[in-house]
C-alpha cells in the first residue's frame, strides 16, 4: 500500500503542475460554464430558459472526458514514449499498481472538478434534481468509457500522435457531445451519429438524473454502458508498455 500511495502521490503531482492538463480538466469547463451562462449566444432546447439549467451536466460530462480521456492518455502516451512505464512497471510497484495508482489519480481529479464546478454552476443559478446516485453511476461508467478510450491511444500510438488525436477527438465529442450545442440543433445525420457515441450518452445520462422531471432514455444508458465495457477491454488487449 504505501507503493500504491507513493505513486498516486506522483501522479497527483504531476497532474496538478502541468499547466496544459489543468487547462484541459478544470479551466476549459470552467470557462465555459461560467461564460455561456452569462452570455445568451447558445441555443437551447425547448422548455428551457436559463443556460446554466442546459449546461451544468454537459459540463459535468466535459469535465469527466477531460481528465479520463484527454489527461489521462496523453500524460500515460508520452510516459510509454519516453518507457517510464516500462521501468515502472518492472520495479517493486508492478504494473496493477501503477494502473490502480492512475485510476485513483483520475477519481481525485474527478472529486476535485466536482467540487469546483457544482457550487459555481449552483452559483449561477442551477437548480438539480436530487438524483445524486443515479448521476454518480453515470460518472463511473463515464470514466470508465472515456478512460478506456484514453489509454488505447496511449498504449498503441506514438506520444506526440496521441497528444494531436486526443485533442482532435476532444473538440470532436465537444461539439458533438450535447455539451454546449443540443443535438436537436444539430443535423439530422450528425445527431444520429452523435446519439452512438459516449459524449452525448453521458451527458443525457447526468441531464436526466439531475434535471427535474427529466430521465435519460434506456438508448443513452445502453450506449455508454457499451462503451463503459468495450473501449477498457480494446485497451486492455491492444496496450504496449514499451
């Protein structure tokens, strides 16, 4: 354990002093709750007044993306670039260590953005439903989606190649992801494509727990529990340590 705890220590570190992850997990969706609550350009979807109302759980599912999918796999791309994975890995650590280390390293990011984002969303007038449990299981299957994802890329493609298509990936589900943009607004086709993908299940999974009078769909429930289950096995089959 105290392995475990030294490594998840260094993981936290380290996270928390690069600049560019703080960016990606806690100042992108900082900025842009706080701002398109306050600036009225974005479209809403029917029934809805307030931006926050619409934004808060799209922003809660960013955040999520962020850390799992974007800090995640890159931090974890160029480690295996530069093979500090394969030294870890080989020391008293272990790899199932190492892996629980960055596991529990993501979790506290998650609790850290969270604790940040949901008085500033309550701040702006978010008004949630109660449904606590429900979105904190929509949380988990997201991570695990979304982590899943992260570390395919890291652990088959080359640093600075993860680095350009988690990026390109980021604004993709972004614009996709029913985060900042509805998918009522969006083409048909795109919509269509977009209700497939792990952006848009999570964020109509945590609209629907934490909106009142709202529930998600069984569609966005099954899609990202597929791909809670699917992206970690692909990873776990396809990763290179070295």
């Amino acid at each position: 354990m105290r392995a475990l705890r030294a490594q998840l220590r260094a993981e936290l570190v380290l996270s928390l002093r690069q600049g560019e992850q703080l960016l990606v997990s806690l100042g992108i969706p900082f900025g842009l709750l706080v701002f398109f609550s306050l600036v009225d350009v974005l479209p809403l979807p029917d029934g809805v007044d307030d931006p926050v109302q619409f934004l808060a759980p799209g922003i809660l599912a960013l955040a999520v993306m962020s850390v799992a999918m974007v800090s995640l796999g890159i931090g974890t791309g160029f480690e295996r670039e530069y093979r500090v994975l394969k030294r870890l890995g080989s020391t008293p650590l272990g790899r199932p260590r190492l892996v629980a280390a960055k596991i529990a390293m993501v979790l506290a990011i998650e609790a850290l953005q969270i604790a940040i984002l949901v008085p500033t969303a309550l701040a702006l007038g978010w008004d949630p439903s109660p449904t606590t449990p429900l979105a904190l299981v929509g949380v988990v299957a997201g991570t695990a989606a979304f982590a899943g994802i992260g570390l395919l890329m890291a652990g088959s493609l080359r640093g600075p190649l993860t680095l350009a298509l988690a990026n390109a990936v980021y604004l993709v589900l972004l614009l996709l992801g029913d985060m900042i943009i509805p998918l009522e607004d969006l083409p048909a086709t795109l919509a269509t494509i977009a209700e497939l993908l792990p952006a848009a299940a999570l964020s109509e999974v945590l609209r629907g727990a934490l909106t009142e009078g709202q529930s998600a769909g069984a569609q966005a429930w099954l899609v990202l529990v597929a791909w809670a289950v699917a992206a970690p096995v692909a990873a776990a089959s396809t990763f290179r340590w070295d």
